[in-house]
C-alpha cells in the first residue's frame, strides 16, 4: 500500500445508515455517532436540536426504504445539510429549524440552495 492509500478523505456525513437500521437503534446510539463525528464541541442546544430531529425523523421514516444522512457535508460550500434521504431515485433534502418560532423567507430557500448544490456535485462526477 502506498501512503496515498492511507489518506482519509472527508466523511460525507457524520451518520449514515439504512432507514430501517435507524428506525429500530435507540436515539442515543444516532446522536453518539453524530457528537463522534462532528468536528467541533457540542453545547446542549446542538445536541437537544439532534435528539428532536431523530424523533421527527424516526416517526416520518416509518415504512420508507431507502439511506439516511445527518449532518451531510458539501465540502466545495463549507456547508452541512442537516438530513438527506436517499429512496431510489429521489433525493429529499431537510433543513430542520428546531426552535424557531418564526420562518424566514430565506429557510426555503436554503433547502432549495443545499438541492442544488448536490446535484450540481452529481453533475461533476
């Protein structure tokens, strides 16, 4: 093996698994792989914004076949989608807004923006 072969390159999200594995583990064991991977200290904000998306997600993927991402890097953006949902071919995005207690204009849009970000990198390939 060549040193080359060693090098590690970004993860694309800091969990992934099929839908079916992530309905039946326990939140902990999907919020412990998302603290693992994040590249910076978790405040409780940040991990309480987790659990309440893996209980949204969890009760919304029941019966889905198809991959989970959380936390899914676009690493030509600097940016990280907070969930994205492969089901043959479809490719849903979401940006949760745990807390917010108003929407913006631009939440939309920010979805939308992270969409075509992906298929942009799809195109490349």
């Amino acid at each position: 093996m060549t040193e080359n072969d060693h090098t590690r390159l970004l993860p694309r999200a800091y969990y992934s698994a099929p839908a079916a594995g992530f309905l039946a583990s326990p939140p902990e064991t999907t919020l412990g792989f998302l603290v693992a991977n994040s590249e910076m200290a978790v405040e409780p904000p940040q991990r309480d914004a987790w659990l309440q998306e893996i209980a949204i997600l969890k009760t919304t993927l029941q019966g889905l076949d198809g991959t989970l991402f959380l936390e899914f890097n676009i690493p030509r953006m600097g940016r990280r989608i907070d969930a994205v949902v492969v089901s043959g071919a479809m490719v849903f995005v979401i940006e949760f807004k745990v807390g917010e207690k108003h929407f913006t204009r631009a939440d939309p849009d920010q979805a939308w923006d992270y969409a075509l970000d992906l298929r942009a990198g799809s195109m490349r390939r």
